[in-house]
C-alpha cells in the first residue's frame, strides 16, 4: 500500500495480509460497522482509506456501496435513497456537502457515522457537524503506516479539538527530539505502535531505520495528549515554518481564515524569504456562490486576527476548487503549492503590468 504523498513522492508500505485482517474487524468494532450496516465509498479504493470502509463492510458482512467519485448531489441522493448508515470523507467533502443545497439533516436520519480521515477537520467544519448531525462525527488519525486513534461520536462534543484515543490494540506517545517520552499538554512529535503496524517501507531500509525505533513508528507529526489520552494534533513537521527564527504552525493561521464567510477551504504554506528565512501564504477556495475576493482586503482581514505578528500573512492566492492540487484521496498537496506559487504570481505580475487598470492586488 502506498502512503498519499501530501508532503514528499509516496512510499511502499509493507503489510501483512494478518494485519489488514486485523483493520478490517478493529474499524468494523471501532465505527460500530455491522452486518445491518450500509456503508458508501465515493472515490478510489487505491490508498489506505478503503482500509476503513471496504475491509470492515467485508469481514462483517454489511453492504457496499462504492460511487467511481465524489460528487455532492450524488452522495446526498444515495445517502438518503439506500439509507446509508455510515460513511467515509475527508475535510474537503464533508465541506462540500454541508454547503450543498440539496443538503438537509432530515433527509439523513439513517446516517449513523461520518467518519473524517485524512486530515484534521478545522473547529468550524467540526461544530456545524456536530450541530447539523449530533451523534453522527467520528474523527479518525492515522497513517498508512499503520497506528491511528479515533473520536468517537460520544466523545465529538466534549473533546471538540482532538482527534481521539489510541483505538484497542494500539498505543500512542508525544516524544522530544532525541525520543523521550514527554509530559501530558506538552507539544512534541507523536510516536505509535500496535497491531495495524507495517513492516517497514518496500526497498527503504533506510527509511525504515529512520522512522521506526524500537517497535515505535515515529510519525512527523506534532501533537500533544491531555490528562485523558485524547490525542490533539498541532501540524505536520514538515509543515511548520520558521519565520524569523520562531516556530509558526500553519493549522493555526487556517483556523483563522477558515472563519471568513467568503472561504470554504483554506491551506497555509511556506515559502522562502530573505529577510524571515521563510513567510506563510494562504491558498484559499471560495464558498459556492461568490464570485470573487479582492486578495489585497483579505490579507489585513486575516492578519488582523492571527495571534502574533509572525503568524501574518504574507500573499493571498485565490484558486478554484478543480485548480487545487490534490492526491487520490482527495488530500491538498502542499509541497506543489510551494513549488507552484513562484510560477503563478511571475504569471499574474506580468499580466498586472498588460492590464494596470484591472488588477486588484
């Protein structure tokens, strides 16, 4: 299985047939997934997500509804038409179906899981689920490297920033920079192990060596647990900036932009410089509906409301749902919005230079 390359080219995961048994029945009892149960897919089976639908739908004997891709109005319809009791989504989709028309709570009172996997749901996203589809959020983390926690739905409201607990099985740790075991609330990178462990990555023995020490997977990841066990996660290694000498983590400046009602997706990314080594850059998708958004308003609107000065913004770039890049599964590719933005804004400089009069940045 190959993991979704969001931050570097995707890597063989080596896994036992033994242990893809065990995902299927752990997730079927994790997700509360029966044999009365009607589960939809919409998209491909190629990445480590159908792990979560197909192989528990399978080992219980439940019903599969796979769609060829996602479309909102679709999914709607046959959520409603096959009465679906549960489903799996990432952010991104979960955004598009709250803000498609055709949606309605109502019409989904068969609905007992939406399950997100893939990235965190920003607290916006997560408080119109739990307001609109009480009972029905579960919250997965994990990697296809094999560790995961899960929020369970009885936990969504009161744990309303966390990703979860260790699911049975598995155990998660925040570790330091030379691999100490931290102190709960203290931010570090979070280690796992269990039973849903790879046996390392395909021709990387290297890699291998790197990332998995002493039966731990080190993940890249930075989080943090409280006195529960409940497991938050603050950004990606590879994601956090350095502006200026101070750590910047982007998911916090998306937590903000979110909050503009002119935005329905936001990513933050870095991008070298000069004078600060490196400044953020926020890549926004506008809501259905608004035609436009002058980059040059947005800007002081976000920095007027991040909680530091290294934390503003430094460029706004407006793309179009169907412009931004995205893995298979749907996952926002960061590393090629840092590549691409250099090229788009030399694009738009020029065409500023042939058009003075309609430029709006």
């Amino acid at each position: 299985m190959f993991s979704s390359g969001t931050t570097g080219e995707p890597k063989g995961i080596v896994v036992a047939q033994s242990t893809r048994a065990m995902y299927g029945f752990g997730m079927a009892r994790d997700f509360r997934i029966t044999d009365k149960s009607v589960i939809l897919h919409s998209g491909s089976l190629v990445f480590n997500g159908c792990m979560l639908s197909f192989m528990p739908t399978f080992c219980v004997g439940g019903t599969y509804i796979l769609l060829d891709k996602f479309e909102p109005k679709q999914v709607l319809e046959i959520l409603e038409a096959e009465s679906v009791s549960h489903t799996v989504c990432v952010p991104t989709q979960i955004v598009s179906l709250l803000a498609h028309e055709s949606f309605k709570p109502e019409r989904l009172t068969s609905l007992e899981a939406l399950i997100s996997v893939g990235s965190p749901l920003l607290s916006k996203t997560r408080r119109q689920v739990i307001s609109m589809l009480p009972k029905r959020l579960h919250e997965l983390y994990g990697l296809t490297e094999g560790i995961c926690t899960v929020l369970d739905k009885e936990d969504a409201e009161k744990k309303v920033k966390s990703v979860g607990r260790a699911t049975a099985g598995n155990e998660i740790k925040i570790v330091d920079d030379i691999g100490v075991e931290v102190s709960p609330m203290e931010v570090g990178e979070i280690a796992g192990k269990g039973i849903y462990l790879s046996m390392g990555y395909h021709g990387r023995e290297d890699l291998t060596l790197a990332t998995m020490r002493g039966g731990w997977l080190l993940t890249g990841d930075l989080g943090y647990l409280d006195e529960d066990g409940f497991l938050y996660l603050v950004d990606r290694k590879k994601d956090m900036l350095i502006v200026g000498g101070v750590n910047v983590f982007p998911k916090d400046i998306e937590e903000v932009v979110s909050l503009h009602e002119s935005i329905s997706e936001v990513a933050v990314f870095g991008v070298p410089d000069e004078k600060w080594g490196e400044i953020p850059i926020a890549m926004v998708v506008l809501t259905a509906g608004k035609d436009s958004l002058d980059p040059g308003e947005l800007k002081p609107w976000i920095n007027a409301r991040v909680g530091a000065k290294y934390q503003r913004i430094h460029g706004v770039w407006v793309m179009g749902a169907a412009e931004v890049p995205r893995n298979i599964a749907g996952k926002v590719l960061k590393r090629q919005l840092r590549d691409d933005y250099p090229k788009s804004m030399a694009r738009q400089s020029n065409s500023n230079r042939s058009n003075p009069v309609k430029s709006r940045l």
